[in-house]
C-alpha cells in the first residue's frame, strides 16, 4: 500500500522526489511529502486551483504534480478535476469572491482584455457577478454612451466614475460570498428589458450542461441575467471549463470567452454545438 508523501509511477517504482534538481541551480530536492502538503494548502487557501499554477508553486512539473494529485484524491484529501482541484465537497459550495479572486488572476485579465472587443459604444449591456466580469467591467470606460445593467455591487463600484456609462443596478438579497444581489427582486427588475449581449460567469462549465453554479438563487438570477440579452457571453477562465458543479444556470449560450489553458476536447465539442470561441493567449 502506498501512503501520505508516496506514488507509484509507471514502472512501479515509489516516488518520495519527485524531481531532480541539477546541481548548483539553487533548488533543493522537494520531496513528496512536502510538495504534497503544499498542494492541500494552496487548494484550502483557493478553494479552486488549476494544475498549471500548481506546478509552478511547488516548482515541480505537471505530469508529476498529476500523479500527486491522483494520490490526494485516492486519500479523500482533495478532488482532482479537468486541469486542478479543488477540497472535497468544494463543488457543491460556493467560493468567496477573494478565494476566486486569486484564481487564474494572469488569464482573468486576459480574458477581460478580450472580451472588452465584443462591447460597441451605444450598447446596452448586462453583466454578471464574478471575478472576471469584475475585470471586464473595468474596463469599460474607455467607451462612450453606454448602458450597464448588473446585480454586482463590484461591477457598479468599478463603473461608478465613469461618466459615460450609465449603470443601473437591480434590486434584490444580497449574497454576501459573491457581492450581488439575487432572489426575485433582482428577478423582476429584469423581466421586461432586453439588451444587446450578457457578460456572465459561473462556478462550472461543460458541453453537456453549459454553465453551472452550487446556489439555486444564484443560479436562478444568472437565468434571468441571460434571458434580458439578445447574445449571451460567457467569461470563464480554463479552471472552470470541464468542470460541473450541483445546479446548471445557462445551458446554451453564443460566445466563450476563455484562455488558451482550456482543455481543447471540451472547447471543440463546444464549437460543434455552435458556440463561438475566443481564446486570449498568455
């Protein structure tokens, strides 16, 4: 049986390295037990964390911090998903929005960067609570007589000073974890509008599903987010893709928005389905 600090690799053999450093480059040998450590921490402090930025924060590489968590995940200690992991029982809570934030924090901001060329001045828009709308929200004041519609507190704060943007905020509850407003007061302030294109976000996204989050009222005021646009524009960086989390929100949209981390079989089964795809390049 192999324990906690301990993989068998493909030959059989049991890993306590993992890597091998050369001499005089500066680096120690990190051994299993303590790369693997590291690794529960970093997910408990994220609540989500891709394995490309595992990798680099233990200095060792994917394949081998793959196998790591494949031996975490058989101890119950975390679960492993398309491209990261996450703590057990993580999918069906949801994160804060600073436990998000620190998440893929290079490809949000390209993602923002991109998805700002799908606003035209004289748009009326709808935009949604999460970390990297937050970021695309930001960035809109570089355009003129625009109309925002949102039920994030952060989208309005980051929209406040900009004096060509009008932003209405909806009424409802507010969900403290993420900043918005939900429930069927935000519900009802947007029956009846109908903008160009909805910027929206989720906890999970799949071919099979679309996009997912762990709150039902979440997941209900994302619906009527969606249903006041004509386009629906998905936000979501490659920690996010592949994933499934307990109550799907949007399950067809026109556009994603993501980074070149995504995991390519799920991006062309979305593309088959008519989805249209813009990947920011790190």
């Amino acid at each position: 049986m192999i324990g906690f600090g301990q993989a068998a690799s493909a030959d059989g053999q049991v890993d306590t390295v993992g890597e091998t450093h050369a001499p005089g480059d500066g680096r120690r040998p990190v051994f299993a037990a303590e790369r693997r450590q590291r690794i529960i921490e970093l997910v408990r402090a994220n609540g989500a964390v891709s394995l490309r930025e595992l990798a680099q924060a233990v200095r060792s590489s994917e394949v081998t911090v793959r196998r790591d968590l494949r031996a975490l995940e058989a101890e119950g200690l975390l679960n492993r998903h398309h491209g990261g992991a996450t703590l057990p029982g993580e999918l069906s809570r949801e994160p804060t929005h600073s436990q998000k934030a620190q998440v893929a924090s290079a490809e949000k901001t390209a993602i923002a960067d991109l998805a700002v060329s799908l606003v035209e001045d004289g748009d009326a828009i709808v935009i949604g609570p999460g970390t990297t709308t937050h970021e695309f929200a930001r960035r809109l004041n570089r355009n003129t007589e625009l109309a925002v519609v949102t039920n994030s507190l952060l989208v309005a704060q980051a929209l406040a000073n900009s004096p060509r943007v009008e932003v209405m905020l909806t009424g409802g509850t507010l969900r403290g974890s993420i900043l918005a407003l939900v429930g069927s007061a935000a519900e009802q302030s947007l029956s009846g509008l109908r903008v160009r294109r909805a910027f929206i976000s989720g906890n999970g996204l799949t071919a099979e599903r679309g996009l997912s989050t762990p709150n039902m009222q979440v997941a209900s005021t994302d619906r009527a987010l969606a249903a006041a646009a004509e386009e629906v524009v998905v936000l979501a960086d490659h920690t996010k893709i592949g994933i499934d989390t307990m109550v799907q929100t949007v399950p067809t949209f026109d556009h994603l928005v993501t980074d070149d981390g995504a995991p390519r079989d799920v991006l062309d089964e979305l593309a088959g389905r008519g989805v249209r795809l813009h990947v920011a390049r790190l």
